[in-house]
C-alpha cells in the first residue's frame, strides 16, 4: 500500500504499510520496517588434508552493542554481493580477506539470514584451500577500513568454539555444520 524512506545513509530502511490476507480469509493492515544491505555470499575454506578451516575475526559494532564485551567476531569470509554475481563476489573477497587465491567454488544453499527485518539473501559457498594458493597476508582492502585478522583453526577447534560461544556468527556455524553433516573433515 504504502513504502515510506526512513534513513538511507548506509544502507536503505523502509517503512511498508501493507495488507495481508490471513488463514480466516480476513484483509488485516500491517506496518513493517525492513532494512535493505543488499545480498552476500559466505564461504568456508577447508584443507582436507590438513583438517583445517580458515575464520577471519573482526570487529563488529552490532555486537558491541548488543553485549560482545569487545565486539571481535569469528566469522567465516564472507561480503555483499557486487554486480550480482555471488561466486565471483566469494573469490574476490577470499583474496582480500585472508590472502588465498582460490579458483573453484561450490555453492552449497541460499537462506535469508533475519528475514523478519533484514532483505538480504545469503549464498554459502565451500572451497578448498591449499598453502600453495596463499598470494599475501589479507586482511581485506585498505579503502575498506576491515582490519580483519586470518585465523587457520583445526576443524575439531572450530567445532569446539562453536560448543564454547567462541564463534556465535550463525552463518559460520550453518558452514560448520555443513562440513560436519557431510563429512568434508574428521571431528
């Protein structure tokens, strides 16, 4: 019926006045906020071989505010989707954030990550990763002002620092699982 701009100043937050037809067959009118960050792509970097994954941890305000004493965040790499296109988005921020050029991705589901509030749509990828494909340090771009340091963790680590409230970042623990439930890694 009705969309209404809140704020724009990073990303866009509407307020959308609609109606919904509900199971009773009666038109009921609803008021929603929904914030609009674009889509994103995740991966999970994994060495078979070496039974290791590789995490990035960064700060992240949100969680600062929201009770992260120090707001640092073990996270899977991820960004917001550029052009569009999620796997060619993944590999260019592989390169950036943890300094791994890597070539083959597999794309493994899709899934709106706070679909109550948020638009975005998610794309979580795997890929392997290799100590020959390390090209530099990473630590995502410097016009992005990231600072984000590389983590290579066992994979029965990560699994305990999921146990542990170490890593609270759902869509690193969603990859995590991943791995598990398909067998990718030994526990």
């Amino acid at each position: 019926m009705k969309r209404e701009l809140l704020s724009d100043n990073w990303y866009t937050l509407e307020k959308v006045s609609f109606e919904y037809l509900r199971d009773d067959g009666v038109w009921e009118k609803q008021t929603r906020e929904a914030y609009d960050r674009g889509n994103g792509a995740v991966i999970l970097l994994y060495n078979a071989k070496k039974n290791t994954v590789v995490l990035t941890r960064q700060f992240r305000m949100p969680t600062f505010l929201n009770g992260n004493e120090n707001g640092m965040m073990v996270e899977a790499c991820a960004g917001l989707l550029e052009k569009g296109n999620a796997e060619e988005t993944i590999k260019m921020e592989v390169e950036e954030e943890t300094g791994y050029k890597i070539e083959k991705v597999q794309k493994v589901l899709e899934a709106y990550m706070s679909p109550g509030s948020v638009t975005e749509i998610l794309y979580f990828f795997i890929g392997q990763y290799e100590e020959s494909m390390k090209i530099s340090d990473g630590g995502g771009a410097d016009d992005e002002t990231e600072n984000i340091e590389v983590l290579e963790l066992s994979f029965p680590k990560a699994l305990e620092m999921v146990k542990t409230g170490e890593i609270r970042d759902a869509k690193t623990i969603i990859l995590l699982q991943y791995a598990q439930l398909q067998g990718l890694l030994h526990q």
